[in-house]
C-alpha cells in the first residue's frame, strides 16, 4: 500500500497517540464508519494477537475519543 492512500493515512492518524490528530481523523468519518473504528479499535486493545505498540495506539485512541464526550 500506498502510505499517501488515505485509508493509510486515516490509520496513521488514527493511531498516531496525538490526541488532536485522532479527533481530527476520527470527525472525517461517517457515523456508520465511526462505530465501525471503535469496535475495531476495541479489538485491538482486548485481542492477544496485537502486537503490544499496536495495542497501546489503539488505547491511546480511545482514551482521545473519550475525553471528547
């Protein structure tokens, strides 16, 4: 892949741990593919295959989109 496809560039962001980035990337999304993010974004965090950087991006995310609410 591509790193300047944008579906990279959404995971990158997505999982950059810059609380702003993830929001940013995040509020691109339709409603549908923002729950979407989070169940996957939950996977990552509660699966053991995930390699642990993988896994502390993905909590590092949700700890960004919580803080939102």
């Amino acid at each position: 892949m591509n790193p300047t496809e944008p579906l990279e560039i959404l995971w990158d962001s997505l999982l950059s741990r810059d609380p702003k980035l993830i929001r940013k990337a995040f509020h691109t999304l339709s409603r549908s593919d923002r729950r979407n993010v989070l169940a996957h974004l939950h996977r990552m965090v509660t699966e053991p295959d995930w390699h642990p950087e993988q896994r502390i991006s993905a909590q590092a995310a949700l700890n960004a989109l919580e803080k939102q609410k």
